[in-house]
C-alpha cells in the first residue's frame, strides 16, 4: 500500500506558543536572509571578509548544538496552525525563500501574492531566474488548487516566458480552470513592477495515489466534479 512520501507531524503547542516561535524563528530567518544579500554585495576588504567568515562559523556551530534529523517536514499543532518552516518559497524558517505570502480566495477558488524578488534570485543580470518564477509559480498554483477544494501533487507545470522579469517587487495568480476526478487544472501569470505580465503558465494537479487509498480506507470518495 502507498503512503506519504513526506510527513506530517502534529505538536502540542499554544496560539502564544505559536506566535512567539514565529517571532523568534521569524527574526533569525530574516537576519539570514539580509545576511545573504550583504553577502553577494558586499565591497569590504578580505580582511572584514574573514573575520565575518570566522564570526558566520562560529554562529552557526552554536544552532547546530540541537538540531531536529533531517529536513523539516509539514508540523500541524494541536492549536490549527500548519508549521511548513521548510518550504523554500514560503518558509518561515528558510533563508532561501522569498517569502512568499499568500491569499487563497476559497469562493473564487483561486491563489494570490505580492512579494519582493531581491539580487539573490537574479538570473540574466538584473532579471529574476527563469527557475525561480517556475518555483513561485508551483509555488501559488498548488495553493490555488487547495483553495479551490481539490489539492493535489504537481504533474505538469507548462510556463510561457512572455518577457524576462525584472527584479524586485512582483506578483503572481492563479485560478482553477478545470477539474477531472482527481485532475485539476490551473492557470495563471506573474507579473513586475510595472503590472505587465512576463510570465503565464498552466499546471495539472492530481491527488496522489496515497491520498486516494487514505480516502478509500476513510470510507471517503475521492472528490468528483463535473
């Protein structure tokens, strides 16, 4: 029988609990994530280049003194509160992410976000990585799939690169199109500063065989749509 290839955890934790883990995490990531960008743009001399090497060395020995195995996984609380810290578009405890945050509209069935691409996601110079608007846009089209009542893992995700895309404040939607049984269909664009759009895509979703055994053991049908 199938089974989750990742995991879901739940934790005993309280909303204060939860809120003050978000602050404390939340700064850390942060502190990293301009740390970054100081670092690819940094001028100073080798020597300061050194001594900020020993002193990052150093800080990081002292939060690998506890650390969870592996990677992070998706931890719900017992509180409601879904703890996927290790997303790397919306990860709260990831430097690589942007981070995204994202707006599902369920009646809409539909995914939103504005956010700042910085020089850490430059692929032609000046421009944002062709791979990373592809990681943005798996990114709010699963999450609009979820809003529109039928998640699914990514089987295909076809983008349409209309011009590059330039860094710094951007945005992104998608929709549901279609569904099909256990398929569904989104489509959407990322947009620049200017509003125009540079990117549109389509992505086909579908419930994971794990899921639908889950269902199935549930008593539970998996979803159906006209």
């Amino acid at each position: 029988m199938s089974r989750a290839p990742f995991e879901y955890r739940t934790v005993d934790m309280t909303d204060e609990e939860f809120a003050d883990e978000q602050a404390v995490y939340g700064g850390l990531t942060q502190a990293l994530r301009r740390l970054g960008e100081a670092s690819l743009r940094t001028t100073v001399d080798a020597e300061t280049v050194r001594l900020v090497t020993a002193q990052v060395e150093e800080m990081a020995e002292k939060l690998e003194t506890a650390m969870i195995p592996g990677n992070f996984g998706v931890v719900v609380t017992t509180s409601g509160h879904v703890r996927g810290y290790g997303n790397a578009v919306v990860g709260l405890r990831n430097p690589v992410a942007p981070p995204l945050r994202i707006v599902q509209d369920r009646d809409e069935g539909s995914a939103s976000s504005a956010f700042v691409l910085s020089p850490l996601y430059e692929g032609p110079p000046g421009k944002v990585h062709g791979g990373v608007a592809a990681l943005v846009l798996d990114q709010v089209f699963g999450e609009a799939a979820a809003a529109g009542g039928s998640p699914g893992m990514t089987g295909t995700l076809t983008l349409r690169y209309r011009k590059p895309t330039a860094l710094g404040h951007c945005s992104a939607k998608a929709w549901v199109d279609r569904r099909d049984g256990i398929k569904t269909v989104v489509k959407g664009w990322l947009k620049d500063a200017e509003g125009e759009v540079t990117v549109e895509a389509e992505g086909l979703f579908i419930l994971p065989r794990w899921a639908r055994e889950q269902l199935a053991e549930s008593g539970e049908a998996p979803p159906q749509y006209e």
